[in-house]
C-alpha cells in the first residue's frame, strides 16, 4: 500500500506564467530555445499554466517569447518532480532492501529545508535505517531523518516524530515560492504538500486588501502574500504560542513585518476582541474544525463581505460536492449569506479516497 499518493517532492524553479490557452505553444518554444526544464512538471493555477524554466531567458529571447506568446510573466516557485526522477529513490532503494518493501516506502515522505519525515508501514519499519540512508543519499541535502510515530495528537496539528539517522535537530530553514520559512517540526505544524495552495490563494489577494489568516501555523500564507504586496494588511493568527513565535521570526526574516500582526490566541476570542468588521479576506485553513470557526471568520470580513477560503476534509467520489454542502449547510442558519463559491478543488490527498478540499467563497450580509 503506497500510504500518501500525492507526496511528490518540490523543487523550485524559475518558472513563466502563461494564460492556459497558450500553455501548448509555449512548451513547445520553450522546449526549442533549451529552457523547459524536463525534470519538473507544469502546473495549472486558475487560468495560467505556470511552466518551470531551465534558466532564465537571455534578453533576445524574452522578445521572441514575448512576441509569440503575449502576455506572461516570470516566476520564481516550487513544482513537483516528475515521477520519473522522483523515482531515483526507488533505484537506490532497490539495491538495498527486499523488492517487497520498495512499493512501500518510495512515496511516503516529505523534505522540509534540511530534513526529512517518513512515514512508514509496520511492515517497512523494521528497516527504517536503510529506508533513511538511501533517502539522505539521493537527497544529498537531507541531513535528518524523522519517521511519523503516532497520529496527530491535539488541536496544533502535530504528530509524535522519532529520529532515525543524521542531526538531532528539529528546527530548518524550509524555502517556499520565494519565501523563507523558519519551521521546527516538533513544535508547529508545517506541510510542504500544502505550497500549491499558499501559492494558489497568495495570487488573489489584490493590492489594498486587509487580510486574517485565522490558522496561520508558521505564516505560509501571510507571508507569500506579505512578500507579494507592499500594500496589504495581514492579522496572523495560531493558538499554538509556539507557532505564533514563528511567524513573527519569520516575519522579520522575510522583512514583511510592517504588514503582518501576529496574534497567539484562540482565533474566536482574538477576532471578537480585535478584527471584527475589518477583512476583505480570511484564510481558514483548518480543515479538521474551520466549520466551528464560520461565525467569527464572517464576523471579521468588512460589513459589505468579502471571501473566505475554506477548508475540509472529506471522502469518496462526490467529496468535492460534499465540501460544498458542508459549507451552505453551516451557513445556512448564520446572519451572513454565502453568495456564491467560486472555486472547489482538492488540496492534498490524506487517506485513499480522503482529500482535503479548499473552497473559496464569497460572503455577503444576509
Ligand atoms: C492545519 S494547520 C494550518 C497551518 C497553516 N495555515 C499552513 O498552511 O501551514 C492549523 C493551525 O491552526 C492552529 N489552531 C488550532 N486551533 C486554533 C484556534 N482555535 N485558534 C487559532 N489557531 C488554531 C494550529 O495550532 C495549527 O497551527
């Protein structure tokens, strides 16, 4: 059983944004002048295909794709490795273990900056050194080995790790689309199967906006946002003290502290106190529990509304319909009205046939 079907790993990449309908010719270009990079799969975010980028293009070339393809723009982002070079991992791993056990551990694990967590079967466990040796030598920057020991614990999203091989250390600098995030995975929650998502929400915020980020963890969004836009406001909340710490170092880190407030709190009791009436935007990105959270994330968004991007967890075929159902039926009975979702989509497999759905919805009084 292959345990997490979309943990891919990430690599960043300069990349060139184009509008979807000219994705084809610009591959094919791309590909002509040597600067497709072959190793990273393109991705499809709203209406542009972003597309990653061998090197950057010579001046002459930004003319020519300038002139073939319009309207674009350069990037710099993280995509997903193709499987066949994700799959490097299963090679080393097959001169090393049982061929029995290589189906089981080549997909389940994540790199955060220097570290690396895998997530093994009870089967694969009795060889879970070589499973991390092979790993540290195919990812030549991977200088820890941590395995998930037991399920997610408590409302700050953690889950009981135990070191495997290399450093002792918890604490790494992670880089995501062009931000760098101080993270400790034993202290707050980070997901880097979550980028896409950060990516995919920071590219609507709008110059002018007020933004709350109701469940902030280590700041991803806030601060992809923050770095995007000079002229934003953002409110960054996390009940975790521990993560709230974070988002203010990397904040600093990231030099966007001007525009970001951190609050360490419950994000009920914070918005009712401080936000109420001020957003155009709040990011609900607590899958587990942002349906209890409705009422006060509506409460923060400016009298005349705003959107909300929520997020679920739900299972089987029809689990993006059912994301919606949750949504109007929570709604159903609040003094806001939900005027219309505007976009559904899977984030991140979590469980065979379990994603978890992002939603973005427009908020209006009722
Ligand atoms: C799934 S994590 C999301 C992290 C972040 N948004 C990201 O994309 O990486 C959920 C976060 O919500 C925080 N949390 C849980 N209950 C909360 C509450 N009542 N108020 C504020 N934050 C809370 C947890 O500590 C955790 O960091």
């Amino acid at each position: 059983m292959i345990r997490n079907p979309d943990s891919d790993l990430l690599q960043e990449s300069i990349s060139l944004s184009v509008p979807k309908k000219q994705g084809e010719k610009a591959i094919q270009l791309l590909a002509k002048l040597r600067l497709l990079n072959r190793k990273l799969t393109p991705q499809a975010l709203d209406d542009q295909l972003h597309v990653p980028l061998s090197r950057a293009p010579k001046p002459q070339e930004q003319e020519l794709l300038e002139s073939v393809l319009g309207q674009q723009s350069l990037l710099r982002e993280e995509f997903r490795l193709r499987s066949e070079t994700v799959g490097s991992l299963g090679k080393v791993l097959a001169q090393q273990l049982p061929s029995s056990i290589i189906p089981l551990v080549s997909n389940s694990f994540d790199v955060i900056g220097d570290i690396a967590i895998i997530e093994l079967s009870p089967k694969a466990e009795p060889f879970e050194k070589d499973i991390a040796e092979a790993l540290m030598k195919v990812h030549k920057n991977v200088k820890s080995v941590y395995s998930k020991a037991g399920p997610v614990t408590d409302n700050r999203r953690l889950r009981p790790l135990h070191h495997v091989l290399g450093v002792n250390r918890t604490q790494t600098i992670h880089k995501e689309l062009g931000c760098r995030l101080k993270i400790d995975i034993a202290k707050a929650f980070f997901s880097p199967r979550l980028s896409g998502e950060h990516g995919r929400v920071a590219e609507q915020v709008r110059p002018g906006e007020c933004v709350v980020d109701m469940f902030a963890g280590v700041g991803p969004f806030s601060i992809l946002i923050a770095k995007r836009l000079n002229d934003v406001r953002i409110h960054a909340i996390d009940a975790n003290p521990e993560a709230a710490k974070l988002i203010e170092e990397n904040a600093r880190m990231n030099k966007v502290q001007d525009r970001i407030k951190v609050w360490s709190g419950d994000a009920r009791v914070v918005v009712k106190n401080n936000l109420e009436g001020i957003a155009t935007r709040v990011i609900m990105n607590h899958p587990s529990q942002a349906r209890e959270f409705l009422e006060p994330a509506s409460e923060a968004l400016a009298r005349d509304g705003g959107m909300i991007h929520y997020y679920t967890f739900a299972e089987g075929a029809d689990s993006e319909s059912k994301a919606r159902k949750e949504l109007a039926g929570a709604m159903a009975n609040s003094v806001w009205k939900l005027e219309k979702i505007m976009a559904t989509r899977k984030v991140r497999g979590v469980a065979p046939m379990k994603w978890q759905i992002g939603l973005d919805a427009k908020i209006g009084p009722a």
